[in-house]
C-alpha cells in the first residue's frame, strides 16, 4: 500500500501510525487467543478415551495466536521492522466514518424496519446528505431499487427478506 | 480416450437452453462484479450462492463458475481503464495496461488483456480435463493422516511462500481456525465457544465473513481515497480487435511461458496473484523489449494476465479433486458445493461423474462465452464505474446485506457482515492477509476432522503422519515450507539476496 498519501502531504494530521495500530490489534488478538485457550481447557484439551478431545485443536489455535500476537507486537514496537506509516489520517478517516457510520445505522434499522423499507430510507438518505442529489430524485431512485428488489426476491426468487420487528410492509402481504 | 468420452457427454449435460442462458447471466453478472469495488469474486459468488439453491446442482456450479470467469476477466476492465486492479491479480496488469491506455490504446490493451485471459483459462481447463481424473484416481489412496498432511501443507505454504510478516500469516489463519470452531463439535456434539448464546450454535458461516471481509471491507478501504473514479474512455471496434489478434501470434512465447507459470502456482494456494507477478517479471526478462516494460508494451499486458487466469483456473483442480480449494473465490465454490451435498473429493469422479464433467465442459464454454461478451460490451461496463459513487455505494452495501441476511434468514449474520467489515478494512490495512482466513474458516472443521480421525486410528501416536512415503513426504514438506521463512533468512545471510523488484507492489493478498 501507498506510504505517501496526497493527503499526508497536503498536511491532513496523522491520527494513528501502523506501528501502534498493530500493537492495539495484536493485544486484542492475544486476548482473543487466551479467551479459546480458556475455553479449550474448559473442554477437556487432553486426550479422552476417544482421542483428541473436544478443545484440543482449538487449545493449540488459542496458543497459537497469542504466540503469534506476541509476535507482531514485539515487531511493531523494535526499531527495526516497525512500520513508522500513517494507518489513517483525519480525511481519510472522515471518509471511511462517513460510510462506515451510516451502514451502522442502516443495519439497526434493517432489524427494526425490515430490509427494504430500511435501504430505501438508507440509499435516499445517502445520495441527498453525501452526494448532494435533489430530495425527490434521491427518494424516487430509491424507492425504484428497492421495488425491483422487492420483485425479484419476494415474487420471483420466493426467498422472503427480513421485515423487521415493526413490519411495516405487511399491508402488502407477504 | 476416456476423458474426451467423458467430455462429450458433459457437453451434452451442459448444452441446454437453461444453462446456456445461465452461462450468459452468470458472465454478465461476473463482469459487474468484476468492475465494481466491493463486489469482487469470492463477495459475488457467496452473495450469489444463496440464490441457487433452487438450481439443479449443476445448473447452479455452471452459472457461479461463469461469474468466477466473468470476474476475472472484469478486474482487467478497471486494471486498463482506470489504474484500479479489481482483484489482487490484477495489480501486475496495471503496470502496462494503464500507460497503453493513456496513450490512446485502451482497445488494443484490452483486447490483449482479454485474449491472453482467455488463453491462459483455456490451457489451464485442457491441463485439468487430462490431469483430473488421474488426481482423483491417486486421491483414492488417501487416507485420513494423508488428507491432513494435505490440509498442513496448504497452509504452511501460507507461511512459507506468503509475503509480509509471517505471525501475521499465523494469526490470520489460526483466526479463521478458531472461528470455524465456534458451534457444535461435529466429533462429540459438545458446544464450543458459544458462551451461552444460542444464537452462536450456527457458527460462523464463511459465506458472511466472505461478503464482510471481501466487501464491505474493501468499500471502506476505497473510501479512503475520495468518491471519484475518473478513467479513460475505450471504444473497441472490429478493427482493433482485428489488428491486436494479429500481433499476439508474435507474443507465443510469452503465453506459453505465462500460462504454465500460472497452472503450476494455481495449484498451489494462493497462486493467482504471485501468478502474474512472477509471469511479468519473467517476461521482462526474457523478451526483446523488456526495457519498455513499464511504458505501455502489449507484452507487459499478456503475460500477467494469461498467468492470472491460468492460475485462477487451475485453483479448481484440487478442488474438485482433492477437496482443496486454492483460492478464496474457489474456497467458496467449495463451500457451495458442499451445501448441495456433493462432497469434492476423488469420489466426487466416481460417483457424480455428469456433475463433474458436466462443469469442465461449462469451463470450456464459459470461457469462450466470456471472451465474446467482454469484447461486445466493454464500453457498458467503463460507463458503469461513471455512476457517481454516492449513489453506487450504498446499493452496494445493500446488496452485500441482503446477501448475508439469505444465507441463513438471520438478522444476527447482517451484524455480523458488519464487524467482518471492520475486521477486513483493519486487517487489509496493516497487511494481514485475507486468503488464509477464508480458507481456515471453509477448511477448517474438515481439517480438524481428519485430524481427529488420524489420532484415533493411531491412538494418540503423531507418529502416524509419517507411517508411509506418501503421508512422510508431505509432512515433511509442509514442515519445511512453515519454517521457510527462517530458513531463506538463514540463506540470505550465507549469500546476496535477490532483489525483489516488484516487492513494493505486490498485495497481500
């Protein structure tokens, strides 16, 4: 991947650099990896009559990863092999969150309004607030996308999509 | 011979109305994945699984090879036209394909592109017609410590020949080794780290991690750079496919060169993107011109891209015959094959011998069929990646939603795709590599097994793994290939090392 970003020339602040971001997610992965060794002792690691016994491949898994974690962190932290690059900065991070958030919401409506209601609200939503777009343009290509969808997986596939907890779609019966 | 006998009768399984139509739908469908981010093959193919189900077996493995080709051959549209390699592979063919196309020759680049494709599927599809069979006769020997001698060295070579930091390798298998191990113990039925939740009881399934790493991953990942996609404009017309056709006969010795680089690193896993670098690098090397590499030489399009499809073609081999998938995209093909109940393998030859052949047939005509609709429709594809990205973005998310929520009806599995998401985007970033995921979440619960099954066959003796030649040889090479890693340190310290020119470049893939 790019060290030099445009961004980072341009002067976008640096929020994290690989080599921290790598000790974090090796520490989560460590433990992460002590949580299956825990609970593959909890099953038996051993051998039991029958041979290996329930925990021991993943007992073996769980050491490996936290070995391996070690590992990585012991590389991002030495002189040597750390990785001084920028993980993220602040525009690229906007730009992620700005996606990334928004999906976030859409699944929790997705469980509360159903899968087509909530990509409706989801793609108007996105193209009015991120892509600028006229409102009545947005919501009509919306509600267009999603009642293809809704053709091609209720009537035509006949694989039903959730609906959600309130169902606000049930007027139409399916 | 046989195996011609048991061609033409796959051809005529395959020649059906259906699945001729299904053939063009799963190449059209493959392209647009191709072309657009987010939607890569091994995300396409597990959105599309779940909408097979209905399918007749071999309808169903038709149609989703066809959008494995079509993918394929997509990643090269966005490679030439945009500097955007749309699959790991890719990433070589932009080094030429990009410069040819600023100077004017997208046409002639993507013709090369598509014809090499084409060629190197097709060498790679005949290798298997011929060796398959045979693969799956010698599998026959195979026993339980053979298999998981099999599995161990599918893996080490993760190790041994991955790029980047090998506890990285280690921990992202051992990652999807543990979360393959989240359910029920198929040997004792005893519940495994579920913690209590019974909605855990399923599992992980690959199918949700897939769509999560593979594509919402990779959609946060592009948005780093900014919603614009500006690219050049190609119009290919009868005559510039006319003209390059001529040119490429020039070019044998590179196809040959780059399509047996590519069937010999496509067995092996993760070979499709080493594949084509190691292919661009020879020709380089080798050919006349190889100090205009770089500036747009057709010879730097043909050679990485013949390699790539090569090997991502002959990924399949040890899948159908030994149950080994070789890529994520084929991990997946596996995965669906096992939910239609066919289990790949050498029995798969004997005993669903129509299925079998049936697909080596559809390869055949995939292949050819993919090559005419690439060449028809290019311009409808660039056009494509011209929709603005607020609007193509979230529907993109809604389709990779949607195809989490249909794999088990779960609500629970779209949360999931989500922190498979975030998961993805983290570990792409600080290069830890995606392919031994998947492949230790696919493979992980039948490696386990054969594991399990060894031991007690052997009762606990680990001795068992080396009890004949067979089992002994890939143990040992399985081991050498984990430790490789020290051992080419120990070798470079003892005499220069090779430089490495496209190290910088290559993905971790």
């Amino acid at each position: 991947m790019t060290d030099k970003h445009p961004s980072e020339a341009a002067g976008s602040p640096v929020l994290a650099r690989n080599c921290s971001v790598d000790t974090v997610v090796a520490a989560i992965l460590f433990v992460f990896g002590a949580v299956v060794v825990f609970e593959a002792r909890r099953l038996g690691a051993g051998w039991t009559s029958d041979g290996p016994g329930a925990g021991y491949f993943p007992f073996y898994i769980g050491l490996i990863i936290c070995i391996s974690a070690l590992g990585v962190a012991w590389q991002a932290r030495s002189a040597k092999t750390r990785d001084e690059g920028a993980f993220v900065d602040r525009e690229q991070m906007g730009r992620v969150l700005s996606v990334l958030l928004p999906a976030l919401i859409y699944v929790f409506a997705i469980w509360i309004l159903g899968i087509y209601v909530a990509s409706a609200l989801y793609i108007a939503l996105f193209m009015i607030i991120l892509g600028k777009y006229p409102p009545i343009k947005s919501v009509v290509l919306a509600i267009i996308v999603n009642a293809v969808f809704f053709m091609m997986f209720e009537v035509w596939f006949k694989v039903p999509l959730y609906k959600g907890l309130l169902e606000p779609l049930s007027f139409l019966g399916y | 011979m046989e195996e011609l006998n048991a061609l033409m009768q796959g051809f005529a399984v395959v020649l059906t109305p259906l699945n001729i139509g299904l053939m063009f739908v799963g190449i059209i469908l493959g392209v647009l994945i191709g072309v657009l981010p987010g939607l890569g093959g091994a995300n396409g193919v597990a959105i599309l699984l779940p909408l097979t189900f209905s399918m007749s077996p071999t309808s169903a493995i038709v149609m989703l090879s066809c959008i494995y080709w079509g993918a394929l051959f997509g990643g090269a549209i966005t490679s030439i036209l945009f500097n955007i390699p749309g699959e790991p592979w890719s990433v070589a063919t932009t080094f030429d394909g990009y410069p040819l196309a600023q100077k004017g020759k997208a046409g002639q680049a993507l013709t090369a592109a598509f014809t090499s494709s084409f060629v190197g599927a097709f060498v790679a599809v005949l290798m298997i017609t011929f060796l398959a069979p045979l693969v799956a006769k010698f599998a026959l020997k195979f026993g339980a410590p053979e298999f998981f001698a099999v599995y161990l060295l599918t893996f080490c070579s993760f190790v041994g020949m991955g790029k980047g930091s090998p506890f990285k390798i280690l921990i992202a298998m051992a990652f999807g080794f543990a979360l393959a191990a989240v359910g029920m113990d198929t040997v004792t039925g005893q519940l495994r780290l579920t913690f209590g939740q019974t909605e855990l009881m399923r599992g992980f399934d690959f199918l949700i991690a897939v769509i999560g790493l593979f594509g919402i991953g990779e959609i946060l990942l592009s948005m780093e750079e900014g919603l614009e996609f500006s690219g050049k404009s190609a119009r290919i017309n009868p005559k510039v496919v006319w003209e390059t056709w001529k040119e490429l006969p020039k070019y044998w010795a590179t196809s040959v060169r780059s399509s047996l680089v590519g069937i010999w690193m496509g067995i092996t896993p993760g070979g499709a993107t080493p594949a084509s670098f190691m292919s661009y690098g020879l020709a380089k090397k080798f050919s006349r011109s190889g100090s205009k590499f770089g500036t747009g030489e057709v010879e730097g399009v043909i050679a990485p891209e013949t390699a790539a499809h090569a090997a991502g073609t002959s990924a399949l081999l040890p899948m159908l015959a030994l149950g080994i998938p070789g890529s994520p995209t084929a991990a997946v093909l596996l995965g669906g094959l096992l939910i239609w109940g066919l289990q790949p393998g050498p029995l798969l030859f004997v005993e669903q011998k129509d299925f079998v052949w049936g697909l080596i047939a559809s390869m055949y005509l995939g292949n050819l069929v993919g090559l005419i609709v690439v060449l028809t429709t290019v311009p409808l594809f660039a056009s494509i990646l011209r929709i603005p990205f607020s609007i193509i973005a979230p529907v993109i998310i809604v389709i990779c939603a949607i195809g989490a929520y249909t794999v088990h009806g779960a609500m629970l599995d779209i949360w999931f795709m989500l922190g498979f998401g975030v998961i993805g985007y983290v570990f792409k970033k600080l290069d830890y590599p995606l392919a031994p995921l998947v492949l230790a979440l696919v493979l992980g619960d039948k490696a386990e097994d054969s594991f399990r099954q060894a031991m007690l066959v052997s009762q606990g003796d680990l001795g068992i793994m080396w009890a004949n030649p067979l089992v002994g040889s890939i143990t040992s090479l399985a081991l050498i290939m984990l430790c490789w890693p020290l051992i080419s340190k120990v070798l470079a310290m003892l005499r220069a090392p090779k430089v490495d020119e496209f190290a910088a470049q290559r993905p971790v893939d």
